[in-house]
C-alpha cells in the first residue's frame, strides 16, 4: 500500500507541477499532507513536517543570504566594468563578441538568477550582434549553456533541491564537483570559440570593415535584418562605444558604488575562496558576507532595508519553495514511503545494474529534467533512486552529485521561464534556439558527469 501511495504522491505533484495546475510551494505541501493522512500518519504528520523543516532551515538561510549577496553586488556596479570591458575588447570580431558572451553569463550567473542573466547579457551585447550581423541565436545559444553549466552552485537551485530533498549539505554535493563545474565551462568556452570562429568566416571581411557593415541593405545575404531603435537604446548609433549597449546595468543608477569596486571585488573573491576550501558551512559564510557587504555599501539603516527589499520577491520565491519542500521530504521519510518503494524499485531493477545507479541517474537526469522540473525531479524521483542505490552501498551525496549533471539541458527546457524570456529578448523562435543547443549541452553534461566518475566524486561499479 505504502508502495502504491508513494508512487500516486509522485504522479499526483508531478501532474500539477507539469500542468500549471499549483505553484511548486503549494503543491510540496498540499500533496503530501492528503497522502500522508491516507498513509496514516494522522496527528504525527506535524512532527514529520517539523523535522523535515528543521533540517532544511540551513539551505533557507543559504539562499536567502546568497540572493541578497550576488544581489547587492550587481546594484553597486561589481559586473559593470566586465560588461564595459567585454564591449570594448570585442569591438568587430564575431568571434571576440561570442567568447565575451559566454563570459559575461558566467560571472553574471554567479547571482543564481537565469533572468538576471539573461537580461543583462541581452540589454548589455544584442545590439552589437544586430549591428555586426551576427545571429542571435548564437547569443541564446552561449548564454543558455553558460548560465545551464553554472546553475548547479549552491543557491542557484538544483543543488539545493537534490541536498533538500536527501537530507544533506549543499556544500557535500557542491565541493567536490568543482573540478566538473571547470570542465564544463572550459567545453562551452571551446563551444563560444567555434561558433564565434564560424560566425566570423560566415561574415567574412564585411565585420571588420566599418563602412561595409554599415551599408547592408537588400543585397546583403546571409546576415539578420537590422533593427532600429529599443534594444537597448543602441538604435542606428554606429560608433560601436560601450556606454549605449549597457541599460540592462543602468549606469546612472543611485545603487552604484565605484569607490568601493575593489572593496566588493575583493570581498567576492575571498567568499568564493572560502567556500570552496569548506572551512565554514556556506549558509554561515553568505550571512557574514551579506551582512559585511551590506554595512560598507549601505550604512544607513533605510538604504540597507531598501537593498534587501530590492531583491525580496526573488527571496520569497525560493525560501519559500524550500521550506515548502520539507513537507515532502518529511511525510516521504516519516510514513516510511520512500523505504517501501525503494524496496520495490530493488525488487525490479536487475541486481547487476545496481552499483551502477550512480551514473544511470547522472544519465537519466539529461532528459527527464527537461522534460520536468526541477521540483519533480529532484523531489518525485530522486527520492526513491537513492534509497535503492543505498543499497548498493552508494551514498545519498553520491547521487545528488550524479542528479546535477543534466542542469546544462534543463535550463534549454520550454519548462524554464528564464530561458523563454531569453529567446524573447534576443527575438529567436525556442525551436531555432533547439536546434543549435541541445546537443551541445547534453555534451557539456556528458562531460560532467565523467569528469565527476573520474575523480571518484560519482562512483561506477
């Protein structure tokens, strides 16, 4: 019964998820309240969800502090240098322009938001690659891998999803795929330079002759009709500068801060430093840093109530998704589901395919994340494939690991709102963005994963 139970809660929330039927918060607690009763847990199930709350109140506290971090460091103007930088270095050469894209969206990703990402590298480089004729799918394209690659840092969502869901440290799962992270944004930087390379010899001589781009015109083939005006407030303005292409990061916005660059650069790099040597809990970290960062850029009490407010609904958002999720978790484990269909699962899954969980479930994660959410995934099915591998000796930190490798093609999912507004923006179908992108991150993901089998971070066998 418990078997049937738990499978009927995992169709039940991923068919509301899937349908647009319940936002993820309510579905993570109202799904598993009804099943749980059925279950009879009765008036335990406040216990199981206390308990399920009070192991997922670091990861909370982890986001929250992270958003209002990364936050913060966009409004005093930490990023605007590189976009101005990225502008300046890339001028006429396609090649230079797509490197610098990729580039920009990984650093910007930092915040752990796809649509702040997206809209910055949008708003700061599309007119430059209208202007040079260079397609902006190519733009989606680099973007989407970048921002896909860097989504698996701690606050940025699937990594707290997989440690929420087993119970576990984001820092546990995120660490030790380091070395993986690096290896997948070394193949989107080789991806950005062969796409910009093609894009370069597409375009041929007319990119680096000023007056040649400039004439177009109907007898030019090949190349993207060029827009005039909005995006970006570039409009016919031929003179290539840095300043016209940068409205996704106001440059006359009061948050900005430039005699404190190398104070909040320095601040970042020692936090990033810190947490990958795990000397302190990452939740503890962010909060220090969130606090310091606070304080130095906003000494007055309203301006600091007012930077936090600035970034309050992405805040809500999250937290709220995460403490929602310890509804799940705790009726999943309390009712003792989980342990009945791993059993199950043990029952149907051929026992010389069993240490292999690991990697299947690295696998599995490329397309079953794309065609799902993250919450269903990482709730619904990660769940019960960890129970079963536990006993095959493989560690839940294991699986989590595994579980984040398919992230590069999940951001290209039509599930995604980020990477919608992506294509919006850049003015490319999601079919045409297809096309080109998915093979590609399913490589990226691929490498990942092996990269994470190598190192002994995901065992196999």
């Amino acid at each position: 019964m418990l078997v049937i139970l738990g499978f009927l809660m995992v169709a039940a929330f991923m068919f509301l998820i899937l349908t647009k039927r319940a936002t993820p918060v309510v579905a993570l607690i109202l799904v598993p309240v009804i099943f749980g009763l059925f279950a009879g847990a009765g008036l335990g199930i406040g216990d199981m969800i206390t308990d399920g709350i009070k192991s997922l109140a670091p990861t909370a506290a982890l986001l929250f502090f992270a958003i209002i971090f990364f936050g913060i460091m966009i409004d005093v103007g930490l990023f605007d240098p590189l976009v101005r930088g990225i502008l300046r270095l890339v001028r006429n050469d396609p090649m230079k322009l797509v490197v610098g894209t990729a580039v920009l969206a990984m650093v910007v990703s930092l915040d752990g938001d796809g649509s702040t990402t997206f809209i910055i590298v949008t708003s700061a480089l599309l007119p430059l690659y209208l202007k040079l004729g260079v397609s902006p799918v190519i733009l989606t394209v680099v973007a989407g891998l970048a921002n896909g690659t860097m989504n698996i840092i701690p606050w940025g969502g699937p990594t707290v999803r997989a440690a929420s869901a087993l119970g576990i440290s984001p820092s546990e799962v995120f660490v030790p795929m380091v070395p993986s992270l690096i290896a997948g944004l070394v193949i989107v930087l080789l991806f950005s330079i062969h796409l910009g390379l093609m894009e370069r010899r597409r375009l041929g001589a007319l990119v680096f002759d000023q007056e040649m781009v400039s004439v177009g015109g109907g007898g030019d083939t090949g190349r993207p009709a060029r827009r005039t005006g909005g995006g970006g407030g570039a409009g016919g303005d031929s003179d290539g500068g840095a300043g016209q292409f940068i409205d996704g990061l106001d440059p006359q916005r009061d948050t900005l801060r430039p005699k404190l660059l190398w104070f909040n650069a320095a601040l970042t790099v020692v936090l990033l430093v810190v947490l990958v040597m795990d000397i302190l809990p990452i939740p503890v970290l962010f909060m220090i840093a969130a606090s310091i960062a606070l304080t130095v850029n906003f000494p007055k009490v309203k301006e600091q109530g007012e930077a936090i407010a600035r970034h309050s609904a992405s805040i809500v958002s999250v937290v709220a998704m995460v403490l929602a999720a310890a509804v799940l978790t705790g009726v999943f484990s309390g009712t003792g589901m989980v342990e009945a269909m791993a059993e199950w699962l043990l029952g149907v899954i051929p026992s010389s395919m069993g240490p292999f969980l690991a990697v299947i479930t690295g696998v599995l994660s490329i397309p079953l994340t794309f065609f799902m959410t993250n919450d269903a995934f990482y709730f619904g099915i990660l769940p019960v494939l960890t129970e079963t591998a536990a006993q095959y000796g493989i560690e839940p930190v294991e699986m989590a690991r595994a579980s984040i490798t398919g992230q590069p093609v999940h951001l290209q999912s039509p599930l995604v709102p980020a990477i919608l507004l992506l294509v919006t923006l850049a003015g490319v179908s999601l079919a045409d963005h297809h096309k080109k992108v998915l093979w590609r991150a399913t490589v990226v993901s691929l490498v990942m994963l092996a990269v994470g089998v190598l190192l002994g971070q995901i065992p196999m066998g």
